[in-house]
C-alpha cells in the first residue's frame, strides 16, 4: 500500500505507551516510555516536523534507560538535527573479553559464579548530530558531537544479593593480566566529534521499502579536549532497500569500522559502534539487539570490526483504529559479524594453564552469526513495536535471544 491511500495526519500525533518488554540480555523490561510528533500541515506525511521522544525505564537484570530525544528537519531549514541525551545504568554488563573465539566463553562458568562475565558499567552520554544536503541532490554531509562518561566496577554483588566467588569475574582476570590497563579499568570521558558524507534516497525513515542510506564518517577524540586516550575511528555504513511486492520488501546493512593508526582506544569504547542517527538507547556490540541478534552481547569486540545484516520484510495487514493508521509486520533475518583486526593480547602475565583455560588461538576470518524471525506493529509509520527471535549458529555465541521494544533494527 502506498502512502497517499492512508489517511494522512496532521497537527500532532503519539506513540505512548507502558514500557514492558523483554531483552534476553537485559530481562523484563517495565517503565513507560511516549514518543510526540508533529506533523504540521500534513503535506510531508508520514515525514513528521518534529519527534521527541522520552523514556524511563528499568531491566530485571540490573538495566535502567533514562533517554530523551529530539529529532527534526525542521528546528534548522535543511538541516536534521537530532540531540539525544541518555543515563543508562548496568548493574550487570557482559564482559566476554577481545576478539570473538579468542576469548573462550564457557556457560559453565556461569553455573559455578553468576558474575564471572559480568561487571558494573554506568553510562552518560550526550550527543548532537546534523546532517544536511548538497543543493537538492541526495548526496549530502553529516557532523556532530558526543560527549561520554563511563564508570567502570565489578558487580556489586552485596546490593544485588548475591555470594562472592573465589576468583571473582573475567573483568577482574583481565585486570591482574594487564589486558585491561589499570588507568583505564574504572571508566573516564570522552570527547567525540564527527565529520563524514552520505548518500541518502530513503523514501520514508522508520521503515523504507526503497532506497539507499549510505555513510562515511570519521569520529575523533583529539588530543586537546581528551587528556587520556585520544584515538580516532573510521566507519563505513550502507544500508539499501527494495521492493519486491506490494508491502514486501528486502533490506540489508553492511557496517566496517576501524580505529585509524596505532592509538590506544580504551576497552570501555571499543565496542561503541559510530552511527548518525541512534534508534535504541546504545549501539554497541558486536552482539545483542542492535548488531547480531541472538549472539551474546558485546561478544565480538575487535580494533576492526565488520558485520551485515539481511531481512525480507513483510507488512501482511493494514488497518485503522481510533483515525489511526496501524499494521502488522513480519521480517526473516540473517546476521553476521567478524573481527578483522585484533585488539592486541599480550599474554605476558597469563600462565599456561590459564591461557589454554581462557583464550583460544586467534583466527582470522571466523564468522559470529544467527538468524530468526520477527514481528512487527506499526503506527502511523513512524513508531514500530518490534520483537525478534535470533538463534546464534554456534554454541561459542550463546544460544537464543529474543528482543522487544521499538524500531526496525536499522
């Protein structure tokens, strides 16, 4: 169904609803969470003049999101400007080690010490991003700042209940070995900002049935606003859209990034994955909800890191509520994730029996994937309640993880 057969909104519009949903990461989800639009005379419809978005909400595992977020074409002509504020609080964060297979994950170890993957990291992030167009043409640039503090622990096992272990968690293993430095292993700040170019024909945002969404970005931390650790990374990030059928459609992502020259990027930042415009509350990984369903999250981390994503989607039935246009959605899809180049392991400190225990020996060009389905429920084009089920293809991965909240996944 095209878009001039729906009824077309005008003036103001929302998506509001109690936010209960479940991450196989995270657990429950319960909050609330409301998305405001303004479509103004209509005429741009299902393109909105203004969204803000606001959310409060709390995991079982630990998790709670504190977000707002604004987004608009209009605030500045010509210009999308997108600010976005979060606290996100992790009671319980995965720390599976660098490099995929090279770092061994053993579920028995969490049988034996709930914590042993696990640590506590706090995030505050504040980001401002701005793209725009060259003329009228779909060619165009993107740039932006972001600001990020991270405080880094161990589980604190007292104010969650739980009996200490003999040993403690990777986190700290790694620690004692020197792959985490100690002037980095409590967290700290960074200064980001971006510059990049884009190429853009999407016919609609929240979900496009054609199109491409392509980016090359550069994003910095210079040395003269970050006393520690200043290093830069490069991403590329092609997305493309086609319609097969009425309402059906297939769509891809291809994402490479990479940190540019030899600098130390802290471990906390490594898994952060550079994007102009944040659908979810973080993007990081490799793994989880917003890079390759139903593998563990963050268990790829690498100093390049590549991955794809590819969905057939399918809106099987249109109908109207309350004047509201709603519709039921369903998509397949495959992921898939790679390191291309290491974050460097020396085992210096580690002992024999320890690293056969707990690494494997690197090995270039293995793949993390999953595949699954989904389902989908739209209203009025521009907020999507989404759940999917992935299923990692290797045991090394984890085993299944099912996702609910907002948005396709790109």
């Amino acid at each position: 169904m095209v878009y001039s057969q729906q009824k077309v909104k005008k003036g103001f519009g929302f998506g509001a609803l109690p936010a209960v949903s479940f991450d196989s990461d995270l657990g429950f989800q319960y909050g609330a969470l409301v998305n405001l639009y303004l479509y103004g005379d209509g005429s741009h419809f299902p393109k909105y003049d203004h969204s803000l978005y606001l959310e409060y909400s709390t995991y079982t595992k630990g998790t709670t999101i504190a977000r707002l977020r604004y987004d608009s074409e209009r605030l500045i002509p010509k210009v999308r400007t997108t600010v976005d504020v979060a606290y996100v609080t992790d009671l319980m964060s995965d720390f599976y080690g660098f490099n995929g297979y090279e770092s061994v994950y053993d579920p028995l170890q969490i049988k034996s010490n709930k914590i042993f993957y696990k640590n506590e990291r706090n995030m505050f992030r504040a980001k401002a991003d701005f793209q725009g167009y060259f003329g009228e043409s779909k060619f165009g640039w993107v740039g932006g700042y972001s600001f990020y503090n991270f405080s880094l622990d161990t589980v604190n096992i007292s104010k969650l209940n739980l009996t200490s272990v003999k040993g403690g968690s990777l986190f700290q293993r790694y620690q004692s070995w020197g792959l985490i430095n100690a002037n980095e292993a409590s967290g700290g700040s960074i200064n980001y900002f971006k510059i990049g170019l884009k190429y853009d024909s999407r016919d609609q945002l929240a979900c496009p049935m054609k199109g491409i969404w392509t980016e090359a970005v550069i994003q910095t931390a210079p040395k003269f606003v970050n006393q520690t650790f200043p290093h830069t990374k490069f991403a590329i990030i092609h997305r493309q859209y086609f319609t097969l059928a009425n309402d059906l459609s297939f769509a891809y992502r291809l994402d490479y990034q990479m940190t540019v020259g030899n600098d130390h990027v802290p471990y906390y930042a490594q898994p952060l994955l550079i994007t102009s415009y944040l659908t979810a509350a973080t993007n990081q990984g490799l793994g989880g909800k917003t890079s390759i369903r139903g593998v563990l999250r963050n268990r790829v981390v690498g100093d390049a890191v590549g991955f794809g994503n590819f969905e057939f989607r399918y809106k099987f039935w249109r109908f109207k509520l309350l004047k509201q246009n709603f519709y039921m959605g369903t998509n397949l899809f495959f992921d898939s994730g790679v390191i291309l180049k290491p974050i460097d392991m020396n085992y210096s400190s580690v002992t024999p029996d320890e690293k056969s225990t707990y690494f494997n020996n690197y090995e270039a060009g293995k793949f993390h994937s999953s595949a699954g389905i989904g389902l989908k429920t739209g209203w009025n084009e521009n907020f999507v309640i989404s759940t999917d089920f992935g299923k990692a293809f290797n045991s090394e991965d984890g085993g299944t993880g099912v996702y609910i909240g907002l948005n396709y996944l790109f």
